[in-house]
C-alpha cells in the first residue's frame, strides 16, 4: 500500500472522529494542507535506517505546512515544498493557519530539520536513510488556545484515535521496512511498542525537541545522537 493511500486512508478515519471538551477546536492538516503532505510523502524511500515517530503537530509547524515538525523555512527552503494551504473546518482566533505565510517558527522543527539538515545536507541524503512520522495527524486546541496532546484525551477518544493512529503507522512500517522505529519523545515510543508486536524491528526513543521540555533546551542535538547511536542507528552524512 503507498502512503499517498495509508495518508488518505488515515484522515478518512480520523475525520470521523469527536471530541468533547477542553477540546475545543480539531486541525487535521491532511485535509486542508494534503498538497504539501503529497509532496512530502514522495520523499519517503522503501529500505531506511530508521523511521522516526512524532507525536502529532505542532500549531506553528504541521499545522501550517502538512508536513510533520514542518517549520516553515525549512519545508520551504531546504525541502523546497511550498504549496497553497487552505483552512481548517473551525479556526482558532489565537491559532490562525496562514500556511507557508505564516511568521511564528516551530522550535520542535527548527531543531529535528535543522539537526537534518546540518548533518546531512541536502534532502535526499537524509530521506536516503531516514523517515519522519506523525503518529496522529490532528491538533487538538483548548477554548484557551493550549494544545491538549492526544495522551490527555477522555480514555474512549483515545481509544478510538490511536485505533486508526496504530493502523497508519504499522501500513506506514510496512511500506518503509526500517531498521528501526524510534520515538521522537516517550508517547510516541508507547504508541511504536504497542504496533511492533514482535516484528523483526529495534525499537527506541530519542529526547523530544520541544522548547518545553528543559532537557532539550541543553543541547537537543548532541543528546539527540548520543541516544541514536546507543540504540545502534548510524549517523554517517
């Protein structure tokens, strides 16, 4: 199965799908970004190293470009991916989606795709031997503006999410055969240990590059690649 299909098979389940409060507004960028998304998946080669796993989008990254940590310099100008975006069904005044016009920088992504791009280079020597993945593709927004993760849903939405979340990434394992699947964060390593099931396949997890976590404000980078190569992933350029 490509992953053009595993995608749009995944935002037909997820757009199914209801939230209850504080869940007050629900982006899923595989509809109104789904161009960028295409162009991202092309990237994708079957046979990499190493999948990496996110959690679901940021409101400044994904959110904004349909592609996962997808800061917008970067999908732009390293990627060169730079599509129109249109808007989800219900916007959130503080969360506005401007697309690649947007001004506000993902720091998660500044850091995974910068990492990438200093250490690689060029696009197609990462995606030579790497993937990333979004486990869920949706946002979830509090009345507030505050991002509600996926792990702090009512346990019945859970359980009907990660359903459809835990079916795209094992069709997703399937197409990319990887070495290894590694959670970018502990949520996402959770979610890639309950999918393996004893698939032929090392499975570890590596530090989260959120701004909001201190631990990743010292240093993302160089802690980022000490634990890769502990779980035995290369990092030749």
């Amino acid at each position: 199965m490509s992953l053009p299909r595993i995608a749009s098979d995944l935002k037909r389940a997820v757009d199914q799908l209801a939230f209850a409060q504080p869940v007050a507004y629900v982006y899923n960028p595989l509809d109104y970004a789904w161009q960028s998304h295409r162009q991202y998946l092309a990237f994708a080669k079957p046979g990499v190293d190493a999948l990496l796993v996110g959690m679901n989008p940021g409101p400044w990254g994904m959110a904004q470009t349909g592609v996962p940590f997808g800061e917008v310099q970067l999908v732009r100008d390293w990627m060169g991916i730079e599509c129109a975006v249109g808007k989800p069904a219900s916007e959130h005044p503080k969360r506005p989606v401007t697309g690649f016009d947007c001004h506000r920088s993902e720091v998660s992504g500044q850091r995974l795709w910068g990492w990438a791009r200093e250490r690689f280079r060029t696009p197609d020597r990462f995606f030579a031997r790497f993937y990333v993945h979004n486990y869920c593709p949706l946002l979830f927004l509090e009345e507030g503006g505050r991002n509600r993760t996926p792990d702090k849903l009512r346990p019945e939405e859970r359980t009907a999410l990660t359903e459809a979340c835990d079916r795209a990434l094992r069709r997703t394992m399937d197409f990319l055969e990887p070495r290894f699947v590694i959670g970018v964060g502990g949520y996402a390593e959770q979610r890639i240990r309950g999918v393996v099931d004893g698939a032929d396949v090392a499975v570890g997890a590596i530090l989260h590059p959120s701004p909001a976590s201190p631990m990743a404000n010292r240093g993302w980078v160089k802690q980022a690649e000490k634990q890769l190569r502990e779980i035995g992933v290369s990092l030749r350029g």
